[in-house]
C-alpha cells in the first residue's frame, strides 16, 4: 500500500540532510580515478544516449542516502500509481494525469 509521508518525518531525508561530504570534483576526476569515474557514474538511456553525472558533486555515500530516501518515500510505486491513472492528488482525491497532455506514452 502506497503511503504518503512528509520528508521531515523520515529519518532517511535526516539522514540525508545531516550529509556534508564535500566532493572535491578537481580530485575525483584527476587521472585513472576520474576515467573510472566516468565509467562508473553513467547510465544507459534510450537510443544508445548515455546520462553521465560523473562531474556532479555526489559520491556512494550520497547516492546511498537518496536511494534510501526514495525507497521510504516508495518513489517507484508512486511512479506506477500516478502512470497508471490511480489517485494520487491526496488532497483533492483525483487523478493527475499531466502525461495524457503531452501525447501517447509507450
């Protein structure tokens, strides 16, 4: 069951907020370090486009505490509500179907 939770009431977006790992980009993206990097910060998209943010100032800890967040914040089953056509406009108990106005998905 989807629930719906404020950010401040997680300990994971505290968690996240209480994150202060400064990522010195001239460092971590110098010699072999940077070229592993780049191999390692990219992700594979749609029409052989890649989405590289080796050059953005995260590191495994960062990423680790986001992917903790959306998982308390259950983004994945929201996503899937809110594709789907389901209730997710708590507040007015209706449907947002904003990607019906910018044409046919899938």
């Amino acid at each position: 069951m989807v629930q719906w939770k404020n950010l401040d009431t997680l300990d994971s977006y505290q968690a996240l907020l209480d994150t202060y790992d400064s990522v010195d980009l001239t460092e971590v993206m110098a010699g072999e370090n940077g070229a592993e990097r780049v191999k390692t910060y990219n992700v594979p998209m749609a029409c052989g486009l890649n989405y590289n943010y080796a050059a953005k100032e995260v590191n495994e800890d960062i990423l680790d505490k986001l992917a903790a967040l959306a998982a308390d914040q259950q983004l994945v089953e929201k996503f899937a509500e809110l594709y789907n056509g389901n209730i997710v406009n708590t507040g007015e108990k209706r449907r947002v179907l904003h990607q019906l106005t910018r044409g046919q998905l899938g």
